[in-house]
C-alpha cells in the first residue's frame, strides 16, 4: 500500500479522461472529505482578517508593514494546505511506518527547545528562533507523533484480530510512549500543551476500547496529579496567578485579571452583529493581548458580533463533527483512533482557546486551530486535517 | 489493498465513539451559550464599559446664560474669579487627610482652619452645612473671593500646597441693578448631586461632575435654557492613554440668556415700599394683641394686566442670593433655612398663602350674580346678621341701608354677603342638602376664578391655596376627626368646644361656615399671585392669564429667540355689565370706599386705579392685610401678614409704586419723564449682531430717586389722616377699625349660645 495513488485508478470501466477522472465516483476529489476542508479553509480565511485587523496599526511588531501578519498567516495556511496534500500522498498507513522516525525526531525537537537553542516567549520556553522572522515550536508536532505512535500501538493486535481490544502491556506502552515527551514539555514548561496532551491520551484510550479501568484509573490519576502540582508548587507563580484570576477577574484588574477582562469586554461590546471588520475599538486601542495569537477570538467577537463569532464555533463544529464520522467510519481500528485522538486535541484546544477569551476557562498559552496566527501550530492542524482525509480516503468503499 | 470487514470497532469502541461526539458538541454548544450571554444578553453593558475604556472626555464647561430684566439690565450673569479649590482625592492621599495642608491654606485665605475643614467634607445624612453635596472627585471650591496676592502664593508654592489649586473661573453673579434684589425670584444654584447625574443621564441634557444646577426661581425653572451644553471633546486612547483618534467633539454651546418681564427699576421700587410698609407697620399699635404689629412677612407682585407678565414680585423677608456663589456658609444656611430664621428663601408671592378678608367679595359679587341676584339690587347693608342665636356683625356695625352689591364692594358691607350666601346656603338644603347636587354657587365661583390651584406661573414650587367647599371639609373632617373628637368637649375651653363642634359636624356645611366664607374668612386660602391674575382680570375685561415672567429665550448668538408669549388661563364667570359694575365699584373704593383715605389727591382722571381692600384673620395672630389694586395696564397685589388693615398698612406702598411707575408727582401732577414705566414694556431689548444685549443705564437707586416725590407724597397722606373729616367721605379703616374687626369674629365664637355680647378681653 503505498499511498493515493493505487486509488486514483478505478478497477472497473473504461479509462475517463481530463476533468471528468477527478470526479468520478471513485475519485480522490469525490472522496476527500469536503465538508471538514471548506470549513478549515474558511477558518484560515476568516482568520487571516482578524490576524490582519489585530496587527495593522501594531508598528512596534508588524516592523512597519500593515501586511506583515496577513502575509505570513496566508503563506502559513499555504503550507498548511501543501502539507495536507503531501499527508494524504503519503497516506496515514504510510505514517504508521514511520512512527519511530517521526517519533524520535519529535522528542529531539522538543529537547532542542530545552538547551541554549531554545527561547521564552510568554514564560514558556518553547520555542526554536529559526531566524527570519520565522519559529517553530516542536510541542505541535508532538501532538501528532504521540497520536500517532500509540494509535500504532494501541491498534496493532487488534487490526490483526488477535484481540478485541487492546491488552493492559499494550496499554502501559503507549502511555509510555506518550508520557515521554509529555515530561520533556512540562519542563519547559507549556502547561497548556501539556493539558492538550493528557486530553490527547484520554481521547485515544477510550477511542481504541481500552479497558474502562484504564479510563477511570487516569482520570483519578489526573485529578490527584493536579492536587500534587498545587500542593508541591511545581507551576511557576504566573501559572498560578492565571488561575486566580480566572477565579476571580476582579482579583487583580490592571495586572492578570487585565487580560481576562479586557477579552470579556471586546467580545463582549460587539453585541449581534460587531463592530464591523477594522472597527473594534477595543482591537484598535489594542486593549487585549495577544490579539493576533491566543485572543484572536476576541477580534472576531468585537468586530463581527455573534454572528462571525457564532460562524467561528459552528465551522469548528463542522470540523469535528466530520472527523467523529471520520472516526467511526474508519476502516480499521488504526484510522479510528488517530481520527479520535485528532477530535480530542482540535476540541479541547478550541474549547479551551475560545473558553478563555469567554471567561469560561483559566488563561493558557493555546492557539484557535487554524485562526490564530502561528506557522507551527497552523502546519501541525493541517497535517493533522491531512491524516483525517487520508483515513476517509482509503477507507474502501463500501458496496 | 484486500477489503478489510468492519471489525476493527467493538461495540465497546463504537459506543465510545459517540460519547465522544456528544461530548465535544456539548462543548462546543457550551461556548455558543456563553457567546450569546456575553454578546446579547450583557451586550449592552459590556458596550458602555468598552466605551468608557478607551475613550477620554475633555469637558469645556459652557456659560451659565444671563438672566435680563425686561429691558436688557442684568438680573444674574457670570463674573470671573479667583477660586481656590482642593482635591479631596489628593488630600486624603496625604498622610492626615490633608489636615496640615488646610491649615496652613486656611492662615493664606484669612479664614479659620475649621472652617476650610467644613467645606471639604462631604454631605450625608447627619453632617450639616456646609459640607460637599457635589461629586467627591470635583475639586470643592473653598473660596471664590481670593485675591491676587493670595492665590499667586497658593501657585508659587504649590508643592507646600499639594491638591489646592487657584485659578480664574466664570462664576455666577446676581448685581441687584439699581438695589433691586429679586432673590426667591432668581433662586439659586448648587452643584448637581451623583443622583441627578443618573436620572439625567440618558435624556438629552446630561449634567457633568462640575455643574451647577438651579435649585429654586427662575434659575431652576428655565435650569436646561440657562445651563447650555458643556462642549465635549471625547478622545480615543489606546491602552497606554495614547491619543489615537479624536472620536467626537462637540464645541460648548453657552446657555441662553433668558429676558424676564422683571423691570428692575419697578421691582427695586416694591421691594422698598414693603419694606417700608412692614417698618411702617411694627410702629402701630394693635389693640387687639396690646402689642406693636409684628408684620413679619409680605408681597407685592406688579403684573401686566393684558398680558398676565410681572413686572415685578417681591417677598418679605429676603436675603442676598450671592450668599449661594461658591458654596454657602454654615452660618448664612442656618440664618437662611434654620428653625429660628424667617424662612427668606419662600417665595410668598407664590408660596405664601392666608385667608383674602374682604379681596375675596369680587368672587362673592360674582357668585350672587350667577345664583340670580340683580347686580343693582337692593340689598339691606344692616349692622349684624344673625343666624340661630348667632350673630355676624358688620364692620364696626354700620349699616348703609339697602344698597347694591356694587356699593357693597365699595363700602365693604359684609351684611349684604352674608345674607346672600345664608340664602344660598338655605337654598341648598342647609345643613343636610337636598339630593342631587347643592348648586354651591359661591364655591363654584371660587374654582372658576382659579382658586384653589396653581396659576401656572413658571416658577417652581407654587402652593395651590384651598377654596374650603364640601368635598374638602370632607376629607378635612375625615384626616382630623380622631384628634377632634378625643380633645373635643362640650363645656371646655373654647378650643375644645371648636373641637367639639368639629367632631360633631365637621365634615358638614354649616349655615355659619358659608356666611365667613362669603366675605374672604375661615378656611380659604389664597396667594398673592392668584389675586393677581383675578384683579387683572377684571381690569382687561375679564380674560385670566397664567402669569409669566420669562419674556423670551434669546440664543447665546443672539440669533434664536423664542419668545414666551402670554397664556390665556380662561374667562372671568362674569358678563359685561357686571363687571362694568364692579370695575365702576372698585373705582369707588378710591375715590370714596375703603381705600380713598390713602388715595387722596390722586389723578384719578388720568389714571382711573381700582382696589379692594382686605383684612383677612388668622387664629392666635394679628391679621392679615391685603391690597388689591389695578388700573387699565397693571394690577398690584400687596399683603402683609400680622400688619392690619389693608388700606393702613399697605396703602401708601401701593400708590407708591404706582407714583413711581406713572411719575405721578406729590401735587397729583404726572411727571412723564420721571415715570419708570407708563406703559408696559412690549418690545424685547435690542440684541446685537454678536448676539450681546444692549441693558440701559440704570439709577444706583431708583427707590431714592423717588423718594423726594415720596416724601411730599407722605406729608400729603398725613394730612390726610390727621384731618379725616371731608377727606374721607365714606367708611374709613383706621386702627381702630382693625381692632373691632378682628374681635368680631372671636366675640361670634365665644357668643354662640350666649348672645352677641362683646366680649373682648
């Protein structure tokens, strides 16, 4: 099996020539998954104007360009989409294989991050400066391989049909698999993409029928993990004091509590319909941090009301409610759980992306997938959309 | 690639598969929720809060409007000063609050440190004047009288004086042209209060943290006019407070200048000539009470009789209004407010009511007119009237004979009325009416003169008087009974017994309480200004005007004006030819009634004056005196409690004022150059091209410049006193006159049952 290509022929009828090929019934373009790429397009799209409007008149970071940012989001989006494409080329079954390349590649970058080569942006130390204007910031990409790597694990005996599901050895080594780069991001530490991560391996477990015991086992786990961090002051104090305002945003108005507050007001102020696109005062005062990056939403809230921001959360819908089906119609347990690990990480992180801006969630350091501006987090949420497509795409058809 | 059979998923992993799904929809539904409560739901307060996060006011405060005298003078403008002002944000930064920087202001300024102290605390419920009853963010003004000197030594030092600030500010200013003081009618400003910065907040004239509101007078009445709009220039900032845009501006639109029919000349004139007539009063002697009157309080209001404009209205005790300019004084609110002052701020023209004695005949004439009484009846004018046992005796108990209702207007009989009204009062069903609808006419006359409800003038706080019919008594007798009938008896004092009668039939019409009420006594009660708009009815023929005194609203460019003209309020309930009659009778008062020994040598050719005389009486003081007076142009009203007689206390005042106004000279001769005011004034004063208004000169004090004319005018009437015979044909008031009216009504109480004994004591 080696990729799209053996699928773009059909086995029966004549051979059909020019446009007529792409859609035939059994065509790669009939078979992508249509829905989930128009709504992350429109996303990409839609967050390209926020990321624009948020940065304009921002001259002491857009070094004097209005279309810095725009620039740079579409050419990431660009990227994005080429490597969707190069994904599905390969083909998620292809990626299987790969896993321990990908892996080890992935824990590398993240510990490159952890010596002199690696920077601190917002208290995180997450980042590699490649210079240009340019970063990356491997933790996305961790994302993938830890799906990746225990889906492989997870789905290997059962695929075979050795097993219904996965035995507790099976387990114990994906958890394994996963717990390793998780350390390493805590070190950093990246909280939020450590959270991302633990919603990741929930996602997963449950998606490959693992025993309920290892569920609620974790579960407990966590909530007793999360008492330990409070309890032996392991977060540093501006974790802490996020979570406090979060508790109380009246705590602390001009300092953490600024953030959440001023998020709650633009969003807020827009009322149904918003400002109108460049018209939020609130994004034009740049009364809210971060505005292009982690409170993008705030910009769409502000200047296009419920409605935009409404059509925000539905497109994420669409996205997720696609990749669910994606999920369940997998062919194999493999594809099922990469779907299923994807449907965790894209909604928690948008819940808790948009929860923050919304006062519903404490304040991490997580970007809206495909909205934000960002080009490793944008690259990892396409490869991601990639992975989807592949699994809907090779899944043979049915009748 | 071999087709692979969909075994890959358990049931176990399919049902997991769409908790899943119901999870992250319910997530996403959750944001959605939340979305909607933020946007829609709270939408709007998250709007204003925006707003006022990024957007910075920079106020341009707008000038207080002048307010112009008819002919331009100017009753209350602006003058710039020198105020001192502290921060109360920035002293109580200060180790003491402030303390030691107060004092060391207070040794500047000349005034005492407790004092300064006062003035920065804040008003509450138990702190007293002065205090702050601004906002606490505003610089409280502690003088407004620094000199120079002082406060180039508050700015030369000013880190010995931090949160005290000296700088030049347009305050308000009430000149009192030509002595003139016209204070309850201008009233007063105050700085606006965190409450009336929130009712006014979202109509179309919000207030600002610095403004002053007017709180009584005209100041108060045309308060949105005069105020204007503070120009606002909202800045957009940035979160640093950098300027980013200039959102709105709007320039300072200075108030209106509002023109008032007020001539200050006329007005300084009443004002004196209460005066004097209250002083006048308080050296004779009141038999009655065996004391000196008291005369505490008067009014006197000139009015346009065509138009229903005043010209001038003065109340008895008054103050300076510039006490208010830069926050009052402890000691001046209590001399102004107190228990123990004589309450100055009343407006008594318009707040001040009492019973209107013999005033009140116009509408009782009117009243036995409209029941069927011939005009030129004759009607017996006998020395007493008694009604079961009771006897209601005439003035002094003279007797005319019969005569007409006309003559007893002039002569005051108030036999002829009580027999009228005790025939009426029959007619009705006496004591228990008949069914259906007593025809009450000498009540119904009384409302369609407007009594008993306000006259409309524009100015705030009119008191409506009371016209005592039955449907009060009622609901009098109903709020009081309880009281009556605990403390009443039969055989007790005469309080009790009074009480006694109340509980008993209080709520009824009684025989006597028609034939009191008849001739202006008992339980009416009327305003200065509502005998104003009835005498200036009867000199225009009959059409009530609300009276008014803003004349016209004159923009601050001077391009708008919006003239205030004259409301017709409705028509006298008389036909032509009675009040031919009456006017011709209130002539008579004049030249041969009641008022003609103050009126002697007066150019009643020239100037036919018309008056009533009234002396109404008020339980446990001395009596009420009223004037009522009108010629073709004006009507003056003057009264003055605890003073006597009408004609004696008020008298010379009256024709005073009149002299003045005509320029009728001691001799009787009319000086037109030295008139003030011969015809009313029509014309607005001449507004310039800048939008300024031209105010004529105006005398230091137009009283005195009269006052050589007083003077003769005085020595005219004092002869005219000391030799009453032939100069004063008909009845005359004098203080005797006073003494036996006020007994009668107390020897009618106390005689009930026991004759009509005289029985003063």
């Amino acid at each position: 099996m080696t990729g799209a290509n053996s699928f773009s022929v059909s086995g029966y009828g004549p051979e059909r020539a020019g446009w007529t090929r792409v859609f035939a019934r059994d065509a790669m373009a009939r078979r992508l998954d249509w829905p989930i790429l128009l709504a992350a397009i429109a996303l990409s799209f839609i967050g390209s104007l926020l990321v624009f409007s948020a940065t304009r008149n921002r001259t002491e970071i857009n070094q004097g360009d209005p279309y810095y940012f725009l620039i740079r989001h579409a050419m990431n989006t660009g990227i994005g989409l080429a490597l969707m494409i190069g994904t599905i080329w390969l083909g998620h079954r292809t990626l299987r294989n790969a896993v321990p390349v990908l892996y080890g590649l992935s824990v590398l970058g993240i510990l490159l991050v952890l010596t002199p080569l690696g920077s601190t942006v917002n208290g995180a130390h997450s980042w590699i400066v490649l210079g240009g204007g340019f970063s990356l910031q491997p933790s996305e990409f961790v994302k993938i391989t830890i799906i990746l790597g225990m889906a492989m694990l997870l789905s290997a005996r059962v695929d075979a049909g050795d097993k219904p599901h996965p035995d507790h050895r099976t387990v114990l080594q994906a958890l394994g698999l996963a717990a390793v780069p998780m350390l390493i991001v805590m070190l950093m530490p990246d909280l939020g993409s450590v959270m991302v991560m633990v919603i990741i391996v929930l996602g997963v477990l449950l998606a490959s029928g693992a025993s309920n015991r290892w569920i609620f086992g974790l579960l407990g786990a966590g909530a007793l993990g999360a008492v330990a961090v409070w309890q032996l002051h392991i977060l540093d104090d501006y974790q802490i004091a996020r979570f406090a305002a979060f508790a109380n945003p009246e705590l602390d108005p001009a300092g953490v509590g600024y953030n959440t507050n001023q998020a709650r007001i633009a969003i807020g102020s827009g009322g149904l319909t918003g400002a109108g696109l460049f018209h939020g005062s609130q994004t034009t005062g740049q009364f809210v941090p971060e505005q292009q990056t982690d409170f993008v939403f705030t910009v769409a809230g502000e200047e296009l009301g419920f409605v935009g921001a409404g059509l925000i959360i539905v497109l994420l819908g669409v996205v997720l409610w696609r990749a669910c089906r994606i999920a369940r119609d997998s062919s194999d347990l493999y594809g099922t759980v990469v779907a299923a690990g994807i449907v965790a990480w894209f909604a928690f992180q948008s819940f808790e992306n948009v929860g923050m801006t919304l006062g519903i969630m404490p304040v991490t350091g997580l970007p809206l997938p495909f909205v934000s501006y960002g080009g490793t987090s944008m690259f990892a949420v396409w490869v991601a959309v990639g992975l989807l497509q592949s699994i809907k795409v090779q899944r043979p058809l049915s009748a | 690639m071999t087709n692979i059979p969909e075994t890959g998923r358990t049931p176990r992993v399919q049902i997991r598969l769409i908790v899943i799904q119901i999870l992250v929809l319910s997530l996403l539904g959750t944001l959605g929720g939340r979305l909607w409560y933020l946007q829609i739901r709270e939408g709007a307060a998250y709007a204003k809060e925006a707003s006022g996060n990024h957007v910075q006011q920079v106020v341009d405060p707008a000038m207080r409007g002048s307010i112009l005298d008819a002919r331009g003078v100017p009753l209350a403008d602006n003058e710039t000063r020198l105020v001192v002002s502290a921060s109360r944000t920035d002293l109580l930064k200060q180790k003491d609050d402030g303390k030691a920087v107060l004092t060391k202001l207070a040794a500047v300024l000349g005034m005492a440190p407790a004092e300064v102290m006062m003035k920065v605390r804040l008003c509450d419920a138990k702190t007293p004047q002065p205090c702050w009853n601004g906002s606490p963010y505003q610089p409280i003004p502690i003088t407004d009288e620094a000199t120079p000197k002082q406060a180039l030594q508050i700015r030369e030092r000013a880190e010995d004086f931090p949160g005290i600030s000296a700088e030049p500010q347009a305050v308000r200013r009430y000149p009192a042209p030509g002595k003139s003081n016209t204070a309850q009618v201008l009233g007063y400003l105050s700085p606006v209060t965190d409450d009336e910065i929130q009712q006014a907040q979202d109509t179309d004239s919000p207030y600002l943290r610095s403004d002053q509101v007017g709180r009584s007078g005209l100041e108060r009445q045309y308060d949105k006019q005069l105020r204007g709009k503070a120009g606002v220039t909202r800045y957009e900032v940035d979160n640093l407070g950098r300027v980013i845009g200039e959102a709105e501006a709007t320039p300072a639109e200075p108030g209106s200048n509002l023109v008032t029919s007020i001539d200050a000349r006329v007005q300084r004139v009443a004002e004196y000539e209460l005066n004097a007539a209250m002083k006048k009063a308080r050296q004779q002697f009141d038999k009655i009470t065996g004391t000196n009157y008291k005369a505490d309080s008067g009014a006197v209001v000139v009015m346009e009789a065509k138009t229903g404009r005043v010209v001038a209205m003065a109340s008895a005790p008054t103050y300076d209004p510039n006490v208010w300019v830069g926050g009052i004084s402890a000691k001046d609110y209590a001399r102004l407010t107190g228990k123990k002052s004589d309450y100055p701020l009343l407006n008594r023209a318009i707040q001040g009511q009492a019973a209107p004695g013999s005033t009140f005949k116009v509408v009782s004439t009117a009243a036995a007119v409209e029941a069927g009484y011939e005009f030129d009846g004759h009607y017996p004018c006998t020395s007493a009237y008694s009604v079961g046992g009771q006897v209601f005796n005439n003035f002094e108990g003279e007797s005319f004979g019969p005569i007409s209702l006309g003559r007893a207007l002039e002569v005051s009989c108030d036999t002829v009325f009580y027999g009228l009204a005790h025939n009426e009062w029959k007619k009705d069903g006496g004591i228990n009416p008949k069914k259906g609808e007593p025809k009450d006419y000498f009540y119904k006359a009384a409302h369609q003169f407007g009594l008993g409800k306000e006259t409309g003038l524009d100015l705030p706080n009119e008191v409506t008087g009371r016209v005592p019919d039955r449907q009060w008594k009622e609901s009098y007798w109903k709020a009081n009974k309880d009281a009556w009938c605990r403390t009443g008896k039969k055989d007790g004092s005469y309080v009790e017994k009074i009480a006694y009668e109340n509980c008993l039939e209080g709520n009824k019409m009684r025989a006597g309480d028609e034939i009191n009420y008849s001739i202006g006594q008992g339980d009416t009660l009327v305003t200065p200004i509502q005998e104003a708009v009835i005498y200036g009815a009867l000199a225009n023929g009959g059409t009530m005007y609300h009276p008014t005194i803003g004349k016209a609203i004159v923009s601050a460019d001077g391009k708008t004006v919006s003239e205030i003209k004259p409301r017709k309020q409705g028509r006298l309930p008389i036909t032509k030819a009675t009040l031919k009659g009456m006017d011709q009778a209130l002539a008579g008062v004049v030249t041969r009634g009641t008022a003609a020994w103050k009126f002697t040598g007066w150019p009643q050719e020239q100037i036919p004056l018309h008056a009533k005389t009234g002396t109404a009486e008020v339980y446990g003081k001395q009596t009420t005196s009223w004037l009522a007076t009108y010629t073709k142009d004006y009507t003056v009203i003057m009264t003055i409690a605890q003073a006597g007689t009408g004609s004696g206390a008020s008298g010379e005042a009256v024709r005073n004022i009149y002299s003045a106004m005509y320029g009728v000279q001691a001799d009787g001769t009319i000086d037109k150059k030295k008139a003030l005011l011969p015809a009313p004034q029509a014309a607005l004063p001449k507004i310039q091209a800048d939008g300024s208004i031209t105010s004529p000169k105006i005398s230091k004090d137009p009283a005195k410049d009269a006052l050589a004319d007083e003077e003769a005018a005085q020595k005219a009437t004092s002869q005219g006193t000391t030799a009453p015979d032939g100069t004063q044909p008909a009845a005359t008031t004098g203080s005797t006159g006073t003494a036996n009216r006020d007994t009668r009504r107390r020897q009618r109480r106390r005689g009930r049952g026991r004759g009509s004994r005289r029985a003063c004591s």
